[in-house]
C-alpha cells in the first residue's frame, strides 16, 4: 500500500511540475526569452545540452557562443578562434558541442571543459551552415552557396572524415534526422522545398523524395520532436511550421519577429521550443505538447 501511494505521489509531483512549466505559456504562443539585441543579428545555432543550458552563436557580437541559463540570463560562453564565425550547434551524447564555422569551412569542436578544435575542414565547402546528428554521432551538414542559389549536403564521421552525399542541389539550409534515424530531411530555402532522404544502413542517402513545397518565403532550420513531426523556421514569414511524418501541416505557430532562424527544444519537459530570431538579435520561445527528439539522445 505504502509503495502504491509514493508512486502515486511521485506521479502527482511530475505531473506537477510539467504542468507549473506549461502553465508559464499556454502551447503554440510565443513569448520572448532573451531580449532584442543582446545577440547580433546574426544569431543561430541554436541547441540545449544535457544540463538544460540552451547556446546560440554570436553573443553580443561575432565570433562568440553565448549560454542561457534562464529567461534574459545570457552571458558569453566561449569565443572562437582565428576570424571563425558559427551558424549550426549540435551536441553529442558526451556532451561535445559541434559548430558549423561557415567562415573557415570547419566543423568546429568544444568540449565540455571549453577547449575549442577544428573537427573537420573541407575546402570544398561553401559555407556549412546547419548540422544535424544521429544517435551514433554521425553529423550531416547542410552547405549553400547563396550566390549561385544552389548547394551540398555533406556528412561528418566520429572521426572527423568529411564526405559529400549530395551535390547541385537547391539552397540546403535547414536539416534535421527523424527519431528513428533512418530519414534525413533537408531543406531548400530560396526554392522552398523539403526532401527526405532514407538514410541507409552505411550512412549514404537514397532516392531524394519531396516531403513538402511552401509557395512563399524562405526555409531554415529544422527540428523533429518524439513523435516524428517537423519544426520549420519560415524566415519572412514570422512562424514556425509543423509538419506530420507524412507530410501534412498540422499547426502554424506565429511568432513575434519577421525572421526566425532556427529552433531547439529544451526546459524541464523537454517540449519548450527555442527559436533564435535574426533582425531582433533575440530568442522567442513557446511550448509544444511533444518532446522534442534531440532531448532523448542527449
């Protein structure tokens, strides 16, 4: 009987504390979170470690990562080396951070202890701009070149070797693996179209099938929560989209600002999503009723 009522009251004081979270903001209705101008208006990345600290890349100006640690509490986390300049954050399961540094063609580094490293260089990179990353730690890398409006997809291996999948596509921009690891979504933003790649079992991409076509503004960065269902930035348009794992819009989520450029799901449920907005330099938040699928592969 005794251990009956504990679970019982440990289940009251979950739901409890999930419910006191949500309660800040009712789902799907954005609120600010880090106010206008305390990033640059190149703000990106954005991406929650285990210990629930949200990062994004150009904290109070270029070249840096700035950590929150609650509403309008950022501060400077590292700055990165040599005329780097970030976009992309990931993290992997030991708690390394991974940054695309598009102005250097790498994929930087950071561990936990802050030592700052070039993880992979390639050349031939136009500009690597948003990385996703798998339950084993394999990095995909969108790649536009925003003058030719076309771009790549690469992917990074735990070793650091770098190999490019897919070549002449539209602008890559956001992109992002679904729960099951077995689909990789890649957007094209100046031609508005999301594919679907299976990823296959020796980390290659199949057949590119259209997952959706918007008819207006642009595509950026992408997120899945648990069930399968896709967060999209819509720069210019001020909202974030969601789609089912088929390809169905399922809700539209207005934000405050005009230009968001990527999103992360962090806060003690797991379901707040953060997305970084670009002319405000801020970061506006709201909460979804799905955890997102990064926080189960940290």
């Amino acid at each position: 009987m005794k251990a009956i009522v504990s679970c019982a009251m440990l289940m009251l004081a979950l739901v409890g504390c999930q419910s006191t979270e949500q309660a800040k903001l009712p789902l799907y209705q954005a609120q600010d979170w880090v106010d206008d101008g305390v990033f640059t208006t190149g703000i990106e990345g954005p991406a929650v470690d285990k210990q629930g600290g949200l990062y994004a890349v150009n904290y109070a100006e270029q070249g840096t990562i700035g950590q929150v640690v609650a509403q309008n509490q950022a501060s400077l986390y590292v700055n990165l080396p040599n005329g780097s300049v970030g976009n992309g954050i990931r993290f992997d399961r030991r708690g390394n951070m991974y940054v695309a540094d598009y102005k250097q063609h790498n994929i930087l580094q950071i561990t936990p202890d802050k030592k700052v490293s070039v993880f992979a260089h390639e050349p031939e990179m136009n500009q690597p701009n948003d990385i996703a990353i798998t339950d084993d730690g394999t990095l995909y890398a969108s790649d536009p070149n925003w003058q030719e409006g076309n771009g790549q997809v690469w992917r990074i291996r735990t070793n650091g070797q770098v190999e490019r999948l897919k070549a002449n596509m539209g602008t890559t921009n956001g992109i992002e693996v679904s729960p099951d690891n077995a689909v990789l979504y890649v957007n094209e933003s100046v031609q508005r179209r999301i594919w679907a790649f299976a990823i296959l079992q020796n980390g290659q991409l199949g057949e590119a099938k259209l997952f959706y076509q918007f008819d207006d503004h642009g595509l950026d960065g992408m997120r899945t929560d648990e069930r399968g269902n896709l967060y999209i930035a819509r720069y210019g348009a001020g909202e974030v989209v969601i789609l089912s794992p088929q390809g169905k819009m399922v809700n539209t989520v207005k934000l405050k600002g005009q230009f968001p450029t990527n999103i992360a799901f962090g806060g003690e449920s797991g379901r707040q999503v953060f997305v970084t907005m670009q002319k405000r330099g801020a970061i506006e938040t709201f909460y979804s009723e799905h955890v997102g699928r990064a926080m189960n592969t940290l």
